[in-house]
C-alpha cells in the first residue's frame, strides 16, 4: 500500500506521523488481523506498508524498506508485534539502532520503545529475545511434526506424474532406442525432466 507524498522533514514535532508495517508468512487473515490494530493504534489506512507472503529472517522486504524509507526525525513506526518487523534479537537490535540514529521511536502495540531511556532499551531486548524465542519454537515443532508424518508414511514426497504402468511403457520404449526422450515427452504429455526422472527411478536398484 503506497504512502501518500508529504513535503520534506523539517517542520517540527507537530508534522511527526505514525507509519505502520505488517507482515504475515502465508495467512492472509492474520494481515488483516493487523491492518485493524494499526489502523486503533492511530495509524491513518494510506500510512501502513505491508508484506505479505515473506518470512521475518531476513531484510529483504519491500513493504519494510518502504516503509523505512518514509520515516522522517520525529516519526513513529507502528507494529502491532515486534515478531513482525523481524524474528532475531540481531535483526531487531539492528533495526531499533537505525531508527534511533536517525531520530523514529518505535512503538509495539500500545507500547512506546524509547530508545534514548535504558528501561524501554531493556524491555526492546527482552522482547526481541521472545520474539526469537518464539520462532525456534514454532521451527523445531515444526520439524518435530514432519518427522513424525514420516514415521507414519504421511509424506512420501511428490506423487509420480505418470502411472506404474506408464512409467514401465515409457522405460520399454526408450530402451528400443527408435524415441528420444523429447518424443518420449510428447508421446506422454510431459516434460523432459519428468521423463529423466522417470527413467533414474526405473534404472534405480
């Protein structure tokens, strides 16, 4: 969502504006789920940037580097949870430290991070180190769950695109040597890589 243009900084206090940043991996309803607390923590709908669909590892984030780069001294960015501007102590640490230096507090739910006063850096830090926390957590439950899926037989990789029977009439007729294997892709409607594919599984011990 694009912010609306404003004359450059400085005006004084009485310009500083909230700008809001959202992030959500893959539920789209937990977007939403942000865009409402921003929108009641006094963030106006045209100030708030969003990202949706990326994880909070790493810093290649257009809605955030937007939303960065439209904060001005004085300013306040707006997130509704600090696990959504980044998941690691290093990467919020670095983050907070670039707002101070250019002079943006930063504010986590109703919660304002002052980072000139020791007790909010204090209470930025132990947030952070939930926020981390929480994400190995969610990383190792979710390793924990494929590994038992595994156990079970639930995940079994891709299912083959051709049948038992297709795959052995595909093998029977490269090995004639009369089809290439872009024939072989065209006689079975798929593509070469399926075809190798195919043909490594049937030569496989």
């Amino acid at each position: 969502m694009n912010v609306a243009m404003r004359a450059p900084f400085p005006y004084g206090p009485a310009m500083a504006i909230r700008i809001g940043y959202a992030r959500c991996s893959t539920n789209a309803q937990d977007l939403e789920a942000q865009m409402k607390a921003l929108l009641g923590l006094g963030v106006a709908e045209d100030r708030i940037y969003m990202d949706h669909g990326l994880t909070g590892i790493g810093r290649d984030r257009p809605g955030l580097a937007q939303a960065l780069a439209a904060l001005r001294e004085g300013d306040t960015l707006v997130l509704a949870k600090l696990d959504r501007l980044a998941r690691s102590v290093p990467d919020a640490r670095d983050i907070a430290n670039e707002l101070e230096g250019r002079g943006v507090t930063l504010a986590l739910g109703a919660a304002t991070y002052d980072p000139s006063d020791p007790m909010g850096r204090m209470f930025f830090n132990i947030v952070a180190s939930f926020a981390e926390f929480e994400a190995d957590l969610i990383r190792m439950r979710n390793r924990e769950g494929m590994a038992i899926a595994r156990a079970k037989g639930k995940l079994r990789g891709k299912k083959p695109k051709l049948s038992e029977k297709q795959g052995k009439e595909l093998c029977r007729m490269h090995e004639t040597g009369e089809y290439t294997i872009s024939d072989l892709a065209e006689v079975f409607s798929v593509s070469r890589p399926t075809v190798y594919r195919t043909l490594q599984r049937r030569e496989a011990p």
